[in-house]
C-alpha cells in the first residue's frame, strides 16, 4: 500500500512514520495540479492528511485506482475513537484518525491502512468436515513434534479428532543425544511463560542503525553466527525485510503478538487448574523475578510491565538481596539494579514434553519417530495432495505442520516459504547451590554478548536441584548447520560470564565437579522477520486444510495454547484473529515490495 503523506510533520514524528511505502510531499498541498498528477502516475493507494482536499483533487484520483482510502487525522481529541472506512462508493473509503498529540494521531492513521490492508489477505473458507451429528470424524496429521504441536494435537484430541504426529527425530522419551533433536527437545531442560515472550526485537525508536543486528557478529553486538560469505540472496531479502519495519508497525506486531500471551495465559490458567498433575510432574513454578542490570533499564521496562498488568511487585535491589540470598553477592557488586516480581511460570520442558506424548498415546494418538517429511506434493497453485515422508505417503484430511526452523521443504508450496529462518541460543547448566534460588529469572545485561537470559529452577532425574541458563540469538539462515564453531563459542563464553558473575557459588561447584562446557546446549529457533508468528491455510485435495504454524522466534511454547486454538478453529471453519494477524502476507501486502539495500 503506497501512502501519501501530505502534511509538514516534525522529525519525531516522521521517524516513527517513515518506510519504503510511505511518500513524504507536504509541498503538494500547495501544487493542486502535480498533486493531482502524483496520486494518479505513482499509484498511490492512501492519502494522510489534516487538511482538505478538492473533490475534483479526489475524482481524478479514484477514477484511476480502486480500492483507495483517504484518512483525515484530527488531533488533540482523546475522547473520539479512531473510525473505519465508511461504506466505499467506488472503491473510495474515508476514515478518521484521532490522537491526543500528532504522533499518536499519525500513527493511528497509518494503524487504520494497516487494518484495511489486511481485510484483502486470503483466508481458506470453512473446512466443512464435520458430519451432520457435529461430531468430528477427520484424521489430522502433525508435522513436527515440538511443544507447539504437541500442545495443538492435545488439543485436537481433546476436541474429538484423531491424531497422528510425526517427527523427524527420536522419541523425545529415549534420551537420545541432544543434537539428535530439534528445539524442543534438543535445547534445556526450561521453557517460561510470561506476558511479554516473544518479544518481536525490532527497535521501538528511531536510530540510525535501526534494526541492524542481523548484519554484526555476536562479537560486535549483532546476532551473526553464519559463516561469512554463505547467505543466499533469499537470505539477505530476509535480513532487507526486517530491516524495513518502521517504528510504529513494530510497536503495532509487537502489541498484537502480547495480545495472544494474554490469551494463552487464560488457557494456561484452564489447564493448569483442570491438569495440575500434568504441570507438577514438569516441575511448574509459579511466578518469576525480573532482573535488570542498570537503572534506566529498570524505570523502562518496569512500565512496560505494569502496563502489560504482569506486576504483582516492583523490588528494590537491597528487597532483592533480602528476599533472595543467593542474589545477594550479585546485587553488592552492582550487577542488579532493580527488579519485578511478574505473572508467569516455568517449567521442565523435556519432562512436560513426556507426559504430553504419555498422555496422547494413552489416548489413542499415533506417533511415527524418525521419520523426515521430506515434501509437500502439491499442483501449482492447487491443493495441497499429500506429504511424502520416509517409508511412503502420508494421506489425511487435514495436516498440521509446525516444521520448527528445520523443515523448509515442507513449505515449498505455500506463502511461508523463505519466511521461516534460524536463530540459535545456548544453555548451560549449574548446580542450584545454597542458599537456594527459589524463583526462576529473566535477566537484563545492556550491551552484552548475551544481553537477556532466562534461568529456570530444575531438577535431574535424581531430584538434584539445577540452574538452567539460556541466552543468546544467533542468526543461522535457512540452514540451522550454518554455525560458526568461533561465534558460537563466543555466545557460551558470555552465558559462562553471566553464571559466574550472578550465581559465583553455583559456578564453582560446577567446575569443581568437571567441565562446565559438558553442560553445554545450542537450540535453533524459528524466526521471522517481522517478529510474528505464522499461520497459514491451504486447501488439500480432500477438502480439508493444510495449515502452517511456527516462526514464533522465543514465544513457541508461551503462545503454543493460542496456536491450538486457532489450528481448532481453522479446521472447525470459525475465525480466529491469529489467521489475519499472523498471515505470512501481513507484512508485504502493506509495506509493498522492498527496496534492496547495501549488503555486506
């Protein structure tokens, strides 16, 4: 969608406006003829403005171009809510952006275009697959059997459909070596849940290297762990596409992407209370303490919590060391600032994963271990017809994939292909020493090599308590092997910098009893440039839905709930606001085409 904005903006305001599909011209309002001749011979879709424009301006405009929408910003009125388009006479929409200042008030306009944009994604109709008693009666296919889909086909069960998974990896029961399997499984032992995971990392104000972290090494503040000179030119399209994100479209996914935590921590809620058996046998802890490093860090993201409603407390640093000793000796050598006591839990997420596949098969799933889906067999823009997996086809009416960041080949034929990309993060793993760390972290380190760390309170199988420390974001590409053995020893040496420095008792006994590094674990995560998720809808040759979920970069199993019930729902027929907001095409369809920039 081009937008022309027409009105002389202060630069802050401009900043957090300002994309390749955004045309500046506030000396237009004064040039009513290469106004006229600037809608009509660059296709502009959208006019922003607070001023009036001629109807005359306007005729010429749409008799070339349908559908377009005209947005009058009005600022200064809170009280007003921001209004859709009225009823389009021939294809022409006017709608109204209200803010109590002018960024509000621009924003709120472009939110509006944005909102229209995404009425014009294509969605599958109703599935139509349910016999006329309302009992379901399709077999459903898992791809991949990660948390997410592990949690989706619970859910499916439990809806009434039967379930089939299968996964390229051993089952997750057999301890097999941990590079044996994939993210789930093959990272820590720890997966979190708070209101804010999956935090979109876009840069939320304007700087002049906004958005550049995918083009440094982790040695030099960047996420690259590739080897040099490996990207493909899909590759740097990906990297281009992330770093076209304005500042306000990445406050908007960013709010959309808490919204579904919110949703799922109400059905986390559900089954924790209707299962809590399920969530004591993985080692449940209620709540978690955030920690920050610097004062500024702390007032900041503070308020973002509170505004998220994820406070039950804000703590002091000396409240810190008070009411955790083991953080004492941290909070004396100033590495804490401050912190807050949030909404959220942890658990142990092999063991959670156990009892998920215990319960599945109890209840008649069919599992099919170390199988690879190799392919999706599919005519050019047609249905999909089946997948071709290790020892034959694989037939359903409905598929689910949820290919992690290893299963590229089965997106081939859909529009998430090239979307979903790698970042790897590292684990290590401490003794849990006395005085004992009760509640489980998030942590904040400005400006370090691994700047946010997760560390969960565990157990091994002898009941022996454990610190698991996770951190980092390294940017493989499409190929999770593409690893740089030096940069990623780079990210374990800065989580070994944070075991030492915030847990020094742990981390001596842990190189008194051998080598640390035994402990260490690399995951690589499903990542999208625009920070959403995925969720896509084909058609399948039985008239059913192949359905795409995943790309969820650190929230997988924070939002898996949300993704379960929107899978249910797509294969009910229904709506769920997960099919508009995480659409591959979200992004492109507003933004338009990029704009290739320098590569390096």
């Amino acid at each position: 969608m081009l937008i022309l904005l027409l009105d002389l903006l202060p630069d802050d305001v401009l900043a957090q406006l300002r994309a390749g599909n955004v045309l500046y011209r506030p000396d237009l309002l004064q040039r009513p003829a290469e106004l006229t001749e600037t809608l009509t011979a660059a296709s502009v879709d959208a006019i922003v403005t607070r001023a009036d424009i001629a109807p005359e301006i306007i005729d010429a405009w749409t008799a070339t171009r349908i559908p377009t929408y005209f947005v009058h910003v009005v600022e200064h009125d809170v009280a007003a809510l921001n209004e859709g388009a009225d009823v389009p006479q021939r294809g022409f929409s006017r709608l109204t952006a209200h803010g109590a200042d002018d960024t509000a008030a621009y924003v709120a306009a472009f939110e509006l275009l944005e909102q229209q944009a995404m009425r014009h994604l294509p969605l599958v109709g109703d599935a139509g697959g349910r016999d006329r008693s309302g009992h379901a009666v399709e077999t459903i296919a898992l791809i991949g059997a990660g948390l997410v889909n592990l949690v989706t086909a619970t859910t499916l069960q439990k809806a009434g459909y039967a379930v089939r998974i299968i996964d390229a990896d051993p089952d997750p029961r057999d301890d097999a070596p941990w590079a044996a399997y994939g993210c789930s499984r093959g990272g820590g032992d720890a997966r979190m849940f708070s209101l804010s995971e999956m935090n979109n990392f876009h840069d939320k104000q304007s700087l002049r290297t906004m958005n550049q972290q995918f083009r440094r090494s982790v040695q030099d503040r960047g996420w690259v762990v590739y080897h040099e000179g490996t990207l493909q030119e899909h590759e740097w399209r990906w990297i281009e596409d992330f770093e076209r994100v304005p500042v306000w479209l990445a406050q908007r996914y960013t709010e959309d992407i808490f919204g579904f935590n919110r949703e799922s921590h109400l059905l986390w809620s559900e089954w924790l209370e209707n299962e809590p058996e399920l969530f004591t046998a993985s080692g449940y802890l209620d709540g978690i303490v955030r920690l920050f490093d610097s004062s500024a860090t702390f007032e900041s993201k503070t308020a973002v919590q509170q505004r998220l409603g994820a406070v039950r407390r804000v703590l002091s640093a000396a409240q810190i060391a008070e009411e955790h000793p083991s953080l004492a000796e941290a909070v004396t050598n100033g590495y804490i600032a401050g912190g807050v006591d949030e909404v959220g839990f942890t658990v142990m997420a092999h063991a959670f994963m156990r009892q998920l596949v215990d319960r599945l098969e109890e209840r008649g799933a069919e599992f099919c271990w170390n199988t690879m889906a190799r392919s999706v067999v599919c005519d050019p823009g047609g249905p999909v017809d089946r997948i071709e997996c290790d020892g034959g086809p694989i037939e359903a009416h409905h598929y689910v994939v949820s290919p992690g960041a290893y299963g590229r080949a089965l997106l081939e034929c859909s529009r998430s292909r090239n979307q979903i990309h790698g970042v790897l993060g590292v684990w290590l793993t401490l003794p849990n020493s006395e005085p004992r760390l009760t509640h489980s972290l998030k942590l904040r380190r400005n400006g370090h090599i691994v700047e946010a760390a997760n560390i969960t309170i565990a157990h091994d199988d002898s009941n022996a308590p454990l610190l698991i420390l996770g951190s980092g974001y390294g940017y493989t590409g499409v190929d999770p092997a593409n690893i740089d053995p030096r940069l990623l020893d780079a990210l374990y040496r800065g989580l070994v910098d944070t075991a030492a420095n915030y847990f020094r008792h742990s981390y001596e006994l842990a190189i008194a009893s051998g080598d640390i590094s035994e402990t260490f674990r690399y995951c690589v995560r499903p990542w999208t440039s625009t920070g959403l998720g995925i969720f896509e809808q084909l058609a399948t040759r039985t008239g059913g839905k192949y359905i795409v979920t995943g790309g969820h970069n650190t929230g997988g199993f924070a939002q898996a709930p949300a993704v379960a019930q929107a899978v249910l729902a797509a294969i009910q027929g229904r709506r769920h606001t997960m099919h508009h907001l995480y659409h591959p095409d979200r992004m492109s369809v507003f933004l338009g085409p990029r704009v290739t920039t320098q590569r390096t």
